[in-house]
C-alpha cells in the first residue's frame, strides 16, 4: 500500500495503539532488518532525530546493545514528544555519546542508521544539518535509513540537496510517494517494507500496477470476437517530415492490440504510412478537406489520439477543436497538441469528453509557465494542481512518471529504464495509451494500464536489446510474449 502523510497518521490513530507502543513496534523490526544487514563486528552510529523517528532510533539502540558496538547522537537537541523522551530515558548511558564528539563518530562508524527526521519533515535544512549530512553522504560508513532519508519530504518527492544518502531505506508499515519516486532522487539503493501489522482501514489516493493487476483488467478476446468488438481507435497527427511520430503512433496501438485502427493524416506522408502499417485504415486529407475528413472518421471512435509530429499539419488547430467538442470518447493529447495550449489552457475548462494530456517537463514547463528545475522538484504538487484546475487525466513523463486524474487519484511509475529515453518513446506511449482507453472502460486506470506496460515491455526487452540500440520497432514482438506467457 502507498499512502501519504495524512493517511499515515490516520492509518495510526485507528489503530489505538498509543504511540510509545508504536514506537517499539517500529524500532523492533527495524533492529530486525539491521541483523539482517549488519555483522556484530562492525560499529554502528545511531543519528537521533528530537521527534518520534529518533524514538524509534532509541528503540534500535536498546534492542541492539547486547550484540552490537553501538553509538547513539541526538543531532537535534533532546528529545521532545513524550514518547522519545521515555524511549531515549531507557538507552544504556554507555550508549549514549555527546554532539561536540558527532564528527569523530561519523569517522570511526562502520554503519550509520539515519532516525533524523520521519514523514513529518518538510522544506530545506539548516546550515548546521546540513554539514553534519554531508558528513554522513562522504563517510565511509554503509547508510540506512528508518522510514524516511532525512532531508526529504515524503508526500511530494522534493528534497534537500544535502539530504542523506542511504543503501537501504526501511519504509515503516506503507510505502510513502517517496519511495516511489527513487529514479528522480536516487537517496537510497533499495526501499524494503517493513509491516507493523496496522490495520489499513482507509482507502488509499495511490494506485499500483503490476504484471498480475495488468492482466486482471487487460480483455482477453472471446472467439466470437470481431474486429469491431472493441470500438475503433483514431489517431490524427503527423506532418512532412515528420511522419514516424504517427508510425509510433500506430505502433503503439497494435502493440496494445486495437483491433481497429483508423488514422487521419495529411496526405504528404499517407505513402510512406500505407506502406507502414498495411492493417491500419487510412484517411488522407489535404488543406481544404482536413475539417470534413476528421468529421467523418470521429463519430465511430471510441479513443481519440491527436497531436504527434503534428507540426506543420494542415488545419491543425481546426482539426484539434472538431476533436475535443465532438468526441464521444477520451482523447489524448500529446506533442504538437499539447504546445498549441500554450497560452490558452483555459479552454480546457469547456471541454466535455474525457481529455488526457501527455507532457514532459518541457512542455508542461510551458503549459504553466514555471521553471523545469522548479517543476522538476516539485512534480507531485504541480501534477495534482494542474489536473484539478482543468479537469484532465495528466501524464507527467519522466524516470518515474506520474499520472493524476482530477479527483486526486495518483499512479507513480516503477516499470522502464534508460532505453525508452530516446526520440519517439513518448509518440509510441500516446498509442498505447489511445489504445488501451479503446479496450478499458475506466480511464485512469487505462491510462495507468499504458504507462506501466510502456515501461514494462522495455525492461522485457532489455534481454534482447542494449539501453542505446533498443528498438522500439519491437515493442508488439515483445508484447506478444508476454501474451502467450498469460494464455492469450
């Protein structure tokens, strides 16, 4: 289960257990882990925190003494909630080491445990922090951490440049956003769960996807099947020059399965098109027929797919304004689509089909007119914002890519690698994702569907593919095994 901050504290107020209990419940299993990490000859430095997360250092401390050479440092004065302060009154005194000598304890330590800060931490670190972290970031010693790296925030992924760096971090009981988000910060190696047998009587905002959820919501065909079972999928974009976008395009969707794909497109590249993806239904328009040939294919779709390499496209923007006020289905809008809202994102306000926009940072830098470093540090935050405010489904892309619907639900992307960070990824993501909203009722969780098996069939193909030569070309090869491995 991922949940944030406020669930966090409600997941431990329903349980009624006080919170010095909670407190042992986590410094035992996190002292469980740490055996399991740690040999009784290496000296270990405990970083305590003055709330609750240096209560749960304590606990470690205590329940470690026997076997281990341990060293406890409160680094943020005594401790403060009475919980800590009962905790810390039962470390051994010969445990317990003075701030003036933290320094020399960092050195000489072979492991640190870092109980600085829990989900309770937000903004940046003072100075004197600071260099006490940058201390524990170039020592030797290996680092992990309880629940949370000190220094960063756990609902929203933004952390201090400074904050600690650990092997292992030890979520407590849930995972938080966080621990989600680990290729944009890369504070820790690996996130191992640990369960406080908590009751999880609330709904979580987070959703999950994996290969076993996939395939409990991906349609197996029936043999009474055809080709129209399923709805048609429509995908208009593409330019001279610029036509592998739609390629990818279609790409997606037959990698997805769409059973029918019909593509408006200019007539400049309906040659190379056709000679394509010869089991696409084609309708190739020129300057004069773009609105008449859009009108006539758009009834029949049940998803819409407008915008990549749409560039130079002819009535582009009259095609795109038939789209979102006639469509009877969800419409992605990605690339092309997406740059022409620049300045005008009001006008998603009045739109009544379901709208799914597909940015990177760039784009959605433009989209809302802030710095991609600014949004780069606060992507959760400007993601909910926006997909609120306009009432669309967004898919924020990078390392781990974050979708949002307007009522707040959130997906973060664990699945893909560094091969699909080349040219065409993204116009091969909006095929799938059209397509999959084609053979899914619900929406977001199409959408969700999409993003993770994107990611997913590009660590599939790493077998067969380095990083730099992957071909996205191969993405319905590899989905069809991963088919036949299911029983398609």
């Amino acid at each position: 289960m991922i949940i944030d901050t406020k669930g966090m504290k409600q997941i431990e107020s329903d349980s009624l257990i006080p919170v010095s209990e909670l407190m042992e419940k986590a410094g035992t299993v996190l002292s469980e882990a740490i055996r399991n990490e740690v040999s009784t000859d290496e000296k270990i430095l405990i970083l305590a925190g003055n709330g609750n997360n240096g209560g749960d250092g304590s606990v470690i401390a205590r329940l470690l003494k026997k076997d281990y050479h341990i060293r406890i440092v409160p680094v943020c004065g005594m401790p403060k909630t009475d919980a800590a302060k009962e905790a810390w009154k039962k470390v051994p005194r010969s445990c317990k080491i003075s701030f003036r000598r933290i320094s020399e304890a960092i050195e000489e330590a072979d492991v640190i445990i870092d109980a600085v800060y829990g989900f309770g931490y937000h903004g940046n670190l003072s100075s004197d922090m600071r260099k006490i972290f940058r201390l524990v970031n170039e020592s030797k010693a290996r680092v992990y951490s309880a629940d949370l790296n000190s220094g960063a925030e756990a609902d929203t992924g933004y952390y201090d440049k400074d904050a600690i760096i650990s092997k292992i971090t030890f979520a407590l009981d849930c995972y938080k956003p966080f621990h989600m988000l680990r290729k944009d910060h890369h504070l820790f190696e690996e996130a191992k769960l640990l369960s406080l047998s908590l009751p999880h009587q609330i709904a979580s905002r987070f959703r999950e996807m994996n290969e076993e959820i996939f395939f409990e919501n991906y349609p197996k065909r029936n043999e009474n099947a055809y080709k129209g079972t399923y709805g048609k999928t429509m995908i208009c974009g593409g330019c001279y020059g610029m036509a592998g976008a739609l390629m990818l395009n279609i790409t997606g969707a037959k990698t997805v399965g769409s059973p029918y794909i019909e593509a408006v497109l200019p007539e400049s590249i309906y040659p190379i098109a056709a000679m394509k993806h010869t089991a696409a239904v084609y309708h190739p328009f020129g300057y004069h027929t773009a609105q008449e040939t859009v009108m006539n294919v758009l009834p029949h779709a049940k998803a819409v797919l407008f915008g990549s390499g749409a560039v130079y496209m002819e009535r582009k923007k009259e095609c795109m304004d038939l789209i979102l006020q006639n469509s009877k289905g969800p419409v992605v809008l990605d690339a092309e689509a997406l740059r022409m809202f620049v300045h005008n994102t009001y006008l998603l306000r009045f739109v009544k089909c379901p709208v799914i926009m597909t940015p990177h940072i760039g784009e959605f830098a433009a989209l809302i007119n802030q710095p991609p470093e600014d949004i780069l540090k606060h992507r959760m935050e400007y993601a909910s914002s926006f997909a609120k405010e306009y009432n669309v489904i967004l898919v924020l892309k990078g390392p781990n890519t974050i979708v949002v619907s307007p009522t707040g639900e959130t997906y973060i992307n664990q699945s893909g690698n560094e091969a699909l960070a080349t040219a065409g990824s993204g116009d091969l993501l909006a095929g799938m994702i059209v397509s999959m909203c084609t053979l899914v009722p619900d929406v977001f969780k199409a959408v969700c569907m999409a993003v993770w098996l994107h990611g997913h069939l590009a660590d599939k193909g790493r077998s067969d593919y380095a990083a730099e030569t992957f071909d996205l070309e191969s993405f319905p090869k590899i989905m069809n095994r991963l088919l036949l491995a299911h029983g398609h």
